[in-house]
C-alpha cells in the first residue's frame, strides 16, 4: 500500500489474515480530500464475507496469541511503537488529506498521542496482576489471574482516526487478544496507513485485521458474530444504541456522543475560559465528543465574555488550507456534518438566537466543507443546538444566574460524557463536579482536556456509552478472571 501526498493519490488494500487484498465482491470505494473534494484513492467495499474471513483469522489466531508472555507481547508494541515514529510525516499528511485537520496545528499532535497509547499499552501488559485467595481447605491452593477475551471487534469514527482506534486496538494486543478492526469509511484511507505501521512491526497472521467498508456491514457482523468476545465502538449515540443491540452477551466498550456544557461563573478567570473555549469549540473543527457544545455563562460576566471570545477568535483563528502551516482549522470532513451544523444553526436563529461571528460556510476556500467559526448568542434550552450534539465549530452560548441553574441544565441533559466549570472557588467548583452527571468533569480547563492514562467514559444509564478507556483501566476489561484451585493433598 502506498501514499503519496505530493499528488494525492493513493492505493490501498484491506489487511486479513497476514496478507493485504481486494474486498470478496471486487466492490470499491472512493476516498475525497474534503478540502478540495479531489478523489484520493478508492479502498476496498468489504462486506460480512470479508468479516468473517477476518473473524476466522483472529479466532485461529488467538491461542498461540494469548500463550504468549506478556513481555514478548508489550515487545510487540514497542515495536509497533517505534514504526509509528518512523513513519510520523507519512501518518500526520495522510490524516490531513484524509480527515482534513490542519497538519501542524493538529495531525502531528494526533500521531504523538497514537504512540503513546501503544507505548502505555506495553507496559500495562507486564502489570496486569492476579491474586491468590485462601482456600477452605488447608491442602488446597488456589490462583485467581486474568486471560484474554479473545476476539475484539473494534469500529471507529472518522474525527479520530488514530488515537480513537489505538486507544482500543493497542490494550486489545497487549491483553492478549486479537483484533478486527472496522474504520469508519471516509477516513478509511488513512486508517491503511496505520494499520501499514501496525503490519510493519511484524504481528503474527491473523492477530491484527483490517477490514474497510460500510458499517451497517462489517460494524454489524463484527458486533452480531458469535466468535466475537467483545466489541470496541467510539462514535454516534444511535449507533452505538444498534451495536448494543446486536452484541448483546459480548463484553462492551461504548464510548458515545456529549455535548459538553461549559460553565463559567462570574469569579472565573475570564483570559482562561475563553482560550478553553478556543479548544472547547473549534479543535478538530468541532468534531469531538467533548467538545464545548453549550457554553452557560453567569450574567455579570456575560457580556465581557462574549466580547474577549469573538475578539479572540478573529485573532487566533484561521480557517483554510489544513496543509498551510497558519492554519489553525480545517474543513468539516463530511456533508453529513456539515449539514447538521448548518440546520442547527438556522433553527437556534429562526428561535431567536444571535450570531455573533461566523454562521456560514466558506466554499471559496475549497470545497462546502469548510465552515467558519461561530458564536451564538441568546440560545435558549429547548433550542436543538442546545439538545443535540451539533459536531461543527459552534460556540452556542445561554445565560444563567449561577451554578445551581447551571447543575440544573446539564444534568437535565441526556449525554454525561465530560463538562467544564470555571470559578476561582475551589468548593464550587469541587461541589458541581460531584453533583454533575458526567463521567469526566474538568474545574478551570476546557472540555477537550483529558489525559490518555486516565479513565474516560460516560456516565452510567446516559446517551453517552459505558465503559472506560485509558491505560490500565481498559486493559484489565479486555481480560476476565479465571479461577485454578490446586489440591495438593
């Protein structure tokens, strides 16, 4: 498989069972640059046949796989590790031809945080410990330790294409598992370029899968096969609500949709809060889980705020070409997203909202994806930008009184991903992250902070998923207990 930005074409394959191939049908399909809507490539249409071929793989696979010590298999993923490395430049501008976030103000960033998922997977492999409880009887001994699952199908979003995958796909291998992996299909394209640097470092057949093509396809015979034994998926709420509902008495891994809530109160550091917001609301062009989707700000400071934020984001800001080192955002990826962007914000302005700055798209830099940063003002509750997670570069801002109607209107939500609160009042904001329904709350940082080694999910019984990812917490759920009791006598 080969990739050459220089002229944007590209040639690529699906990976089963140790050998790179063409989908069963001889079906294909196109991969764009959404900057300029250019053909790049075609990749293979895989279908359930091609699934269940990758299925099979990884099912002969597993044993010798998991029978491996947990050094050899952490060694594996140094070595994957240091491919990764080696191939930084070629992954971060296929990303960007791919997905379209700008090449030095994100793509290398989103390498750097794919290597370091396989390099903490390694170590975590050597760590995973079991224990060795008392029997009743004085003769006997008994050994409690943790095995691989066995097969992990593993479906992921385009907004990621590589952290998003690692984050599953690495504490998979390191367990003991093996792993068909199903991409989402318009970020397919650089999704073979990883899977390249993961083939590079020499996994035996079968241990690592590749199948590209539409999910309703290969996601739903990933996630409906019996030899499946747990199934990784980070995306959409409904989707992951249809994966549940097909995978049922498989181990699950759902991380869904958030929208974000944001509260700054009136003693919040205002300098911060907006440079949070920056990140909050247009990292990745909007197109992340935690992104900031509802900004709440306390009246006295209302206005302040929304100056420093639209004066901010005429000066920080650049939407363009995601290859020009200035450039700081990028197009949308989809039309799908973007259309959702843009109905959202008509609706919240046909119900009364304001737009600040922004509110269109930019199709003179490119192509119709590229969507310019937008603030609004005067959203109200029941508007659906409010209620839906919109995933585009939109700052919806609302009024309250303070934090109690602030706690009020994020828990009244459905999502529970993560939420943000800035107030120099550590009892308040320790106070909201205890009574706020959220998986992850960040007090005086925006929220598209996390850190790879700490549990991240959403909240139990929430649109958001369940579950957690990051280091050592993931990897001892990819494993279950088995229990040996030895008599001596």
């Amino acid at each position: 498989m080969t990739v050459d930005p220089a002229t944007a074409t590209a040639s690529a394959s699906m990976f089963v069972d140790g050998a790179w191939c063409a989908a069963a049908s001889g079906k294909t399909f196109e991969a764009r640059n959404p900057a300029t809507g250019r053909l790049i490539g075609t990749l293979p249409m895989g279908g359930r046949e091609d699934t269940r071929r990758a299925i099979a793989a990884a099912v002969a696979a597993g044993p010798s796989w998991a029978a491996r010590s947990a050094f050899d298999r952490a060694a594996v993923l140094e070595r994957v590790a240091r491919v990764l490395e080696t191939r930084t430049h070629e992954l971060a501008n296929a990303l960007t031809l791919d997905q379209g976030k700008p090449l030095q103000a994100e793509a290398y960033g989103e390498v750097e945080e794919l290597i370091v998922y396989f390099r903490m997977a390694a170590a975590d492999a050597t760590r995973l410990e079991g224990i060795m409880p008392p029997s009743v009887d004085a003769r006997k001994r008994v050994l409690v330790y943790r095995v691989p699952l066995g097969v992990v199908g593993v479906i992921t979003p385009w907004n990621w294409p590589y952290t998003m995958p690692g984050e599953i796909i690495a504490p998979a291998l390191a367990a003991g598992n093996t792993v068909v992996w199903n991409p989402a299909t318009t970020t397919s394209l650089c999704a073979t370029v990883l899977a390249a640097a993961i083939v590079e470092a020499d996994l035996p057949p079968g241990v690592f899968n590749l199948v590209t093509g539409p999910g309703p396809e290969v996601g739903d015979e990933l996630a409906g096969h019996p030899a499946v034994a747990a199934v990784g998926f980070v995306g959409s709420s409904a989707t992951g609500r249809r994966i549940a509902g097909r995978a049922i008495g498989k181990e699950l891994l759902l991380e869904m949709g958030g929208n974000g809530p944001l509260v700054i109160l009136a003693d919040a550091d205002l300098e911060a809060a907006v440079k949070a917001t920056l990140t909050a609301c247009f990292l990745n062009a909007g197109q992340s889980c935690t992104a900031g989707e509802w900004i709440l700000v306390q009246d006295r400071v209302h206005d302040a705020y929304l100056d420093r934020l639209t004066n901010a984001i005429t000066r920080e800001t650049r939407l363009g070409d995601p290859f020009d080192p200035v450039t700081t955002m990028g197009p949308l990826n989809n039309e799908r997203t973007a259309a959702k962007t843009e109905r959202h914000v008509a609706q919240a302005v046909a119900a009364g909202a304001t737009v600040v700055t922004g509110g269109s798209r930019s199709p003179e830099l490119g192509s119709s994806l590229f969507y310019q940063p937008t603030v609004l003002s005067g959203v109200g509750a029941q508007m659906e930008i409010a209620r839906e997670e919109t995933f585009g570069p939109v700052a919806p801002i609302s009024r309250i009184s303070g934090v109690g109607e602030a706690l009020a209107i994020v828990n009244a939500s459905g999502y529970g991903l993560l939420s943000a609160i800035f107030t120099r009042d550590l009892k308040v904001g320790l106070q909201f992250a205890e009574s706020v329904r959220a998986g992850w709350v960040n007090i005086n940082e925006g929220t598209n902070y996390w850190e790879s080694h700490l549990p991240f999910g959403g909240r139990a019984g929430s649109q958001s998923g369940q579950g957690r990812v990051g280091g050592r917490f993931l990897i001892e759920r990819l494993t279950e207990l088995k229990t040996v009791v030895v008599n001596l006598a």
